[in-house]
C-alpha cells in the first residue's frame, strides 16, 4: 500500500495530496497540510428565546438543515404548564416588551410547493410546546416548508412562543445562523 502511495504522489500535479490512508485527495498549497475532501457541514441557526416583560421562558429553537427539510428542537424552560403555540415572525426584533416589534407571522414570497389548494398554509407555525409541571418543554420535529437559505430564509425572522390558546406572546429570540456556519 506504501508503494502505491508513493507511486501516486509521484505523478500527482504540484499541490495535490493523497492522504496515507487513500481516503481522499485535496488541493493544497505546497508547504501546508492537505486536508481530505468532505461533505459540507449543515447548515444551523438557532434563536436563543428571551422572556417578554413579565414572563420567564427562555431557551432555545435550533434549525438544522438537512436534505429537503430542517430539523427543528425547542428546548425551553419557564413556561407556564400546558400547550403553547410557536411561530416564525417577519421581524428579527424582540426589542419590544410584549415582542410585538416581531410583526406577523412570517409569509414566503413563492407559496410554498403543494400549497395550492384552498386552504391556506401557515409556514410559520411550529406547532404547539406542551410545558410539563415544571415548565420544561421539548420538541423535534422535521419542517418541509421552512428554509435557511434563499430568497424565502428565516435567518433574520424570530420566533416567538405564545401564551397557551392566547395571542399574547411570552418568548422572542431572533433567528441567526450558528457561528460554525460562517
């Protein structure tokens, strides 16, 4: 195998590298240390939920994308038990007491594929958090309709939890891609 790894590097175009264990070839700047082709890493953002004035939620909803969909985990602390609805809004701004500064529900530009029937299709809803006793609640769940990248992204958009079967909003974090994204 040594012998064969030699007679490789040998012909290989200057700056290209074998790995000793033939598990990839890269392009390197000579002097430097090759690194062997990979996948890319997925995609995450995640909003960090803060507290609306008078409550004490807080946590964090993290997206991953995956192929043809995102992988959604709520894992939130605080809340009031029983069920709360979640939801993208149009606006990354909890800077309001009540989050109100987070708009409406966020809307895509395109309808969403399979969205073309007469019954209207809430992108933005997460579902419901269901708080136990204590006020923890976690959710996964895999989305087909929301996206990190392009025209139509939620990296910007909050998310804002809701008061259980209320409007009134008890959480907002803004949604940001993770910093091993770059």
């Amino acid at each position: 195998m040594k012998k064969l790894f030699l007679a490789l590097a040998l012909f290989l175009p200057a700056g290209w590298a074998v790995s000793d264990d033939m598990s990839g070839m890269s392009m390197s700047t000579p002097g430097t240390t090759p690194t062997t082709a990979s996948a890319s890493a997925p995609i995450t953002a995640v909003a960090e939920m803060s507290p609306t004035q008078g409550n004490t939620v807080q946590g964090e909803v993290k997206f991953i994308q995956k192929d043809g969909y995102l992988l959604v985990t709520a894992n939130i602390t605080g809340l009031p038990p029983g069920k709360h609805p979640y939801h993208v809004h149009e606006n990354g701004d909890c800077s309001a007491p009540d989050a109100s500064s987070a708009g409406g529900h966020f809307k895509p530009s395109q309808p969403p594929p399979g969205a073309t029937g007469s019954k209207p299709v809430d992108v933005a809803d997460l579902g419901k958090l269901t708080a136990d006793s204590q006020g923890k609640a976690h959710r996964t769940f895999k989305d087909k309709l929301l996206q990190l990248s392009g025209p139509d992204s939620i990296i910007g958009k909050a998310v804002v939890i809701h008061a259980s079967d209320s409007p009134a909003r008890i959480a907002c974090g803004v949604i940001q891609l993770q910093q091993d994204n770059k």
